[in-house]
C-alpha cells in the first residue's frame, strides 16, 4: 500500500501532464499568437561624398550638399582690416592698411563714397565718428540701422570675427553668403572659431579673415605684414543660406 505523501505526488505529476496537454490544445485551435518581431530598422542614408566646386590656382574649393551647402578650402591667414575705423585714411593720417587695398580715385571699394557709388569722393569720419579724419572702410556686410556714411554700417574688423569668401567662390553657390554662418580652424592648433562671413574677396585668393580671427589664433594682426602665408594651416568653412547667429543673410 503506497503512502499518502507518495500518492499525492503521482497525482501532482499527472496534472501537471494534463494541463500541459491542454495547453497543446489549446495553441493547436488559437493559431500561433506570437507576436512578430519588429522589422529590423532601414540603414540611414549614405552621407554624400565632398565635391569638387571649382579651384583657384589649383587648389580645389569643396562642397557637400548631404544636408543644404557646406563649403571648405584651406589657405593661409590674410589680415582683412576692412570695417575698422582706422583703416584707411588719407595723407597726414596713420592707417592701418594699405591705401591701394580700397581702390583708386574712381574705383573705390572699400571705402564709402559720396555719393554712394565707387567713382564718388570717400567719406571722411567726423567728429562724432571713431576716428575723424580717417575714411569710412567698409565690409561686404551691411549692418543693418545705419546709412551708408557711418561707420557702424560696417563690420569692425578689430572686433568681429569674420571671414572672407573669394568672389567665384560666393557666385558658385545657391544661398546667401553674406551674413551666412561660418568656421575657422588653425589644422596646426586644432583651435577653432565660429565667424560670419562678412567680407567679399578677390577670386584668385583663398585665406583672410578679419583682425579678430588672427588675434583669436595669437597670429600678428597687422594688416600690413601680419597673418600667416602657411598655405595649408587654415580651413575655411561656411554655409550658405544658413544666417550666423545674430546676423542676418545678405
């Protein structure tokens, strides 16, 4: 005569035979309820490859277009002192640059003219301005609030970190330069420096940045014999259509 713990115990594993069974059946007339596993996620697309936009003297310009317009180039460091009060004046005056930098009688573009055309007479700063008896330099950017004969219309070189975009550069491109954001890197220091572009170069020069920038990397900022001419120590980058923070596209 079995025992009763040993009874109970067949009669545990018997149910436990009986509801497992019933469990078969159960799944047999329900189909298969297991949920599916999701879909395995689609990878992202490829970033596009850098593109060749144009080339100055041989040196290749680049543009990315994965995400709107990324324009870079690597250059040396030209002062660009274009906007400071200072820099242009006339005889008997102490400027910071090179008159021939601004133009000629006739020809002026980048000092403000009376009227406001390139083959006027150049404004001389007056008392209330910066720097009276200098001329009004001006900068590719206009400053928004101000007429064309005063000198906060422009961008100060001294004091806002900018840089200048070669005039091929700029027509090769959709958006808007003129006030677009923009980025210096010292490839040697690995420093960096968020700028606007604020200024409009010569198509055949790649590298020039304003006052501010050099002073940023510690590199002479005298617009005469300053900068860098390492030509592969500097790289320009900016992005056309998109407004730098506090400036305004042009």
């Amino acid at each position: 005569m079995k025992c009763t713990c040993c009874a109970l115990e067949e009669r545990v594993t018997d149910l436990e035979k009986e509801v497992d069974e019933l469990q078969k059946e159960v799944a047999e007339l329900q189909g298969d309820k297991t949920p599916p596993e999701p879909p395995e996620p689609e990878p992202p697309e490829p970033s596009k490859p850098d593109e060749v936009l144009l080339k100055i003297g041989g040196v290749p310009v680049y543009i990315n277009r994965s995400d709107g317009e990324h324009v870079w180039w690597t250059g040396e460091l030209t002062i660009d002192a274009d906007g400071h009060p200072k820099c242009y004046g006339p005889s008997g005056t102490q400027p910071l640059d090179y008159i021939g930098n601004a133009g000629s009688p006739g020809n002026w573009w980048g000092i403000a003219c009376d009227p406001n055309e390139c083959d006027g007479d150049p404004i001389i700063q007056g008392g209330r301005d910066p720097c009276p008896g200098y001329y009004v330099s001006t900068t590719a950017y206009f400053v928004p609030g101000y007429y064309y004969s005063d000198p906060r219309c422009y961008l100060h070189s001294g004091e806002v970190p900018f840089m200048v975009i070669p005039g091929n550069v700029r027509k090769a491109t959709v958006g808007k330069c003129k006030g677009c954001r923009g980025k210096v890197t010292d490839n040697k220091t690995g420093k960096t420096i968020d700028c606007v572009v604020g200024d409009i170069g010569p198509s055949d020069h790649m590298g020039e940045a304003s006052m501010a920038v050099a002073d940023f990397f510690g590199i002479d900022s005298n617009a005469k014999n300053g900068g860098s001419s390492d030509e592969t120590r500097f790289r320009y980058e900016c992005w056309p259509g998109v407004a730098m923070e506090g400036f305004v596209l042009q």
